[in-house]
C-alpha cells in the first residue's frame, strides 16, 4: 500500500488490541489502492480517513437474573457504522467471544457487502458477549428482553434494522422485537428475521445459505464447473450451514461433512439433513448426536479436521478465521476447485492468498454471503409496503440479486487489472456506490 498506508497505520494505532478490525480493514484498503490512485479526490476529501471510522459506536450494560435468582452482567454494543446509502442494517451476535473489535470488522465488511447487494441499506453490526448455549428459553427471553430496553433507544424502522447473526435467531428476535414493541409502542419492521405470522418474509431463513449456493453456481458457471456431481465440505450446523446443506443438495451435490464448535461429522453417503435440522433447530444438541441416527457416519473432536477431508467444494459457514494457511493448503492438494465464505472473514489472509495462488474459484463473504442480508432488505420493503411477496417470489429476487453481485464483482476485478480476484472485485464494487455517496453529502459525516 502507499496513499492508503497512512489510514491503515491510524487505524492500528486508534484501534489497539482490534485484531480482526484491523485484518478486515487491511484486506479492503489493499484492494482499494488503485481506487485511490484513480480517485486523488476522495483522497483530499477524506473518505478513506472518514470510512473506517464508525459514526457511532454504542457499548452498554446488560444485567440479567437467571433461573436461580442470580444477577448476571452481560455487555452489549451497536456499531452504527455508515449511513451513506440507507439505514444501518446488520445483524446482532451473541456468543462469549464477542467484544467491540469483533462488532466492528463485521461492521465494516457489512458496508461494502450491504452495498453490494444493490439495495438502500448502511452498514452496522451488534451484539453481545451473552452465550444463549446451555440457557433456558425464560433466561433467554429475560436477557434479549434487557439488551432491547436500551438498544430501542438507538434503533427504528429508518435508522437501524438488526437482524440476526451467531446465536441469535428466531427465538431471539421474537423476544428482542416484542420488547422494542412494548416500549415503543408501534409495529413497525425496526428487526429483520421476523416470524411469518409477524412481519417476517418468506425465505430469510434460507437466504444467506441458498445465497452462498447461486453466488458461488454463477461464479463456477464461469469457469465450466458447477455443483452437479461435486463433493462438498460444509463447516458449522446453524442457519447458513444448514440453508447452504440444502441448497446445494438441490442443485445435485454431495454434502458429506458438517461440523460445530465441539468437532465434525463425516457421511460419506451425503448428509441426512432432517436429522441436522432436528438436532440443532428443535432440539438445540451437538452436531455428535447425528452417528446415533446415522451410524454408518462419523464423528471427530475438533474443529479444523474437516478441511481434511477430500473434496471439489468447501463452504466455511461457522465463524472467523476457521480456514488457515495450512488448512488451506490441504484443501488445494486434495483437489479441492472453489471456496465459498459463508460465514464472515473464515479464511485468513494467508488461506486467502493460498486460493488466489492456485486459482481457486474463491467467493468472498462480503459477496458470497450478502443473499441474508440482502433478504433482510426485502423484509424492510415487505413491511413497508404492509405486503408480503410468496416464498417464490423472494426467492427469485434472491437469486438475480447473488448473480449481479457475482457480475459486479467479476466486472470490478477485471476493470482494475486482476481478472478473477473476486476479492479485490468485491471490495471495489461495494465501495464505489458508498464512496459515491459520501463525497455528494460533504463533510459533515
Ligand atoms: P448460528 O449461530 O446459526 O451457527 C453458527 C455455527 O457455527 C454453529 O454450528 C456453531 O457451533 C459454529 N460456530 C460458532 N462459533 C464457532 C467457533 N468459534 N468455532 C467453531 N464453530 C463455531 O450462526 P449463523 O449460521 O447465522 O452464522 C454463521 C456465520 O455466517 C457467521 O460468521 C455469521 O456472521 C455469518 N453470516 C450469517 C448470516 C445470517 O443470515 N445468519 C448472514 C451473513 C453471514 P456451536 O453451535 O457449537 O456454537
């Protein structure tokens, strides 16, 4: 980097002990140098200097009492993080390993992937280092019902729309938005991943999993391959490994490993995915319980083993960081084609590299996984509208949504001089329309 170094070296110093805000700050400027160079009045307006920093940030106390009477303290944020082209729109996670630099490389990424969608949408993120594992449905209801008493004071239908993420899902907005309606006093679409019955819209439950699967069938039709006849690794077992499962499923692959943060499983014959989604979205149990209906399947402690496995197609789907070098260079000499990020910022830099190098198709999270939020848009409309389109009708809509973003990145990366690197495409393209918008607004945000 060189006109972009100097916002890099501010970030790490204003931001210490941020590590994956700083990762998912450094991979986007990189890929914005040449924008810069093209751009030199963006530099002298500060859109750099003024994109990776948040325009709010909201951190606050969460006390809670648990089935036995005990108080517990949880922390809650809200990054509210530009607003250039819509409200703030990005999902709230809960779980242990949450804190404000966690909140903000999601944050930040959700900017450029919000963009990407095409859709009038900001970038911001929440959540909470409250763990929802092992907790009763009550407790859980009395700490969504305390996060929401003060995160209604920063949010609505115009401002800001969570959503859900890790550890938040339907359960979990339902108690959050009938508190944030209690108080609030109105019913408007201030949370997406709403119940059917209560604004929700058909097909969000499956959005960002079927997404990842037509991004990443658009992006292997470019290069003559697709997922007919593939064998496919999935990691994770919650809602966007499970939607990612099923979609791929549909479109004639072989799903032969799921994981959670306990170890993996391994079915050669293709994963029984009404066995997954009754272990883990009605029964709340481990990915393990699976060899007891299944017992021709495996089961092995530890997350990382799964990249072990020989496959044509690897969609990361659990969390941050799950693919490193090493794991990374498995997959390629087992002859693995293409990787597909579910989830946010799974592969590191150097795992990132490692695909570019050996040509990969590689979809970015950014690109790859914006069918959720892109959905969430389309809740916003439906309830705005006071009208719901049919489960095929989203679903189409989700579908031409994955594939121009697959065209807007593609078409980026080749206009910028590194044809394929849908990386740097992605980053480029979400942020033209955003930087776009920053510099007709002035300097006031
Ligand atoms: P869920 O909570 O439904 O599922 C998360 C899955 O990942 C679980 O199987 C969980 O296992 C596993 N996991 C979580 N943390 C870790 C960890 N530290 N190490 C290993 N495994 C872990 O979340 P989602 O499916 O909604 O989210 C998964 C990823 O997708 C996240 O990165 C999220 O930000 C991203 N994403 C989600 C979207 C959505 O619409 N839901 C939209 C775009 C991106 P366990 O049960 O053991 O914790």
């Amino acid at each position: 980097m060189k006109i972009l170094q100097s916002v890099m070296d501010q970030v790490i110093k204003r931001n210490p002990n941020e590590p994956e805000f700083h990762q998912a700050v450094k991979e986007v400027l990189e890929s914005l140098e040449p924008v810069a160079e093209r751009h030199p009045e963006w530099v002298s307006a500060g859109i750099f200097d003024r994109i990776v920093e948040p325009e709010r940030q909201i951190i606050f106390r969460v006390p809670w009492v648990d089935d036995n009477g005990k108080v517990h303290v949880n922390r809650g944020f809200r990054v509210q993080f530009n607003s250039a082209i819509g409200p703030y729109k990005g999902g709230l996670r809960f779980h242990p390993s949450v804190n404000l630099g966690i909140i903000k490389f999601l944050g930040f990424e959700q900017i450029f992937k919000n963009s990407l969608t095409g859709l009038p949408i900001g970038g911001g993120k929440g959540g909470s280092d409250f763990d929802p594992k092992g907790k009763s449905d009550a407790e859980v209801m009395r700490f969504c019902q305390s996060f929401m008493t003060e995160l209604s004071r920063h949010i609505g239908p115009d401002t800001d729309v969570p959503a859900g993420d890790i550890g938040v899902g339907g359960r979990e907005i339902g108690y959050m938005y009938g508190q944030y309606k209690r108080l609030n006093n109105d019913f408007t679409g201030v949370l997406t991943g709403k119940g059917l019955t209560w604004g929700g819209s058909l097909a969000r439950t499956e959005a960002t999993g079927y997404g990842l699967c037509y991004f990443m069938d658009e992006a292997m039709k470019a290069k003559g391959k697709s997922f007919r006849g593939s064998t496919v690794i999935i990691s994770g077992s919650g809602n966007v490994a499970i939607y990612a499962t099923e979609k791929a499923q549909q479109l004639g692959a072989n799903v032969v490993a799921l994981s959670d943060s306990n170890g993996y499983i391994y079915d050669p014959e293709g994963i029984k995915l009404d066995t997954v989604k009754r272990i883990k979205e009605v029964e709340r149990k481990r990915i393990s319980e699976y060899i007891k209906y299944h017992p021709n399947a495996t089961y092995t402690e530890g997350c990382s083993g799964i990249w072990t496995i020989k496959c044509d197609i690897a969609l990361p789907c659990a969390t941050q960081n799950e693919i490193d070098e090493k794991s990374a260079r498995i997959l390629v000499e087992n002859g693995c084609f293409a990787v597909g990020e579910g989830a946010n910022m799974p592969s590191t830099p150097e795992a990132i590299n490692v695909f570019l190098e050996n040509k990969l198709i590689f979809g970015p999270a950014k690109a790859a996984n914006a069918g959720g939020v892109a959905t969430s848009a389309l809740e916003m409309s439906q309830n705005s509208m006071r009208y719901s389109w049919t489960f095929e009708e989203v679903d189409a809509k989700l579908k031409n949504i994955m594939i121009n973003i697959y065209k807007s990145a593609s078409s980026a990366a080749k206009e910028y001089g590194d044809e394929d690197n849908l990386v740097m495409g992605a980053n480029i393209a979400g942020f033209l329309k955003v930087a776009n918008a920053m510099y007709a607004q002035g300097i006031a945000y």
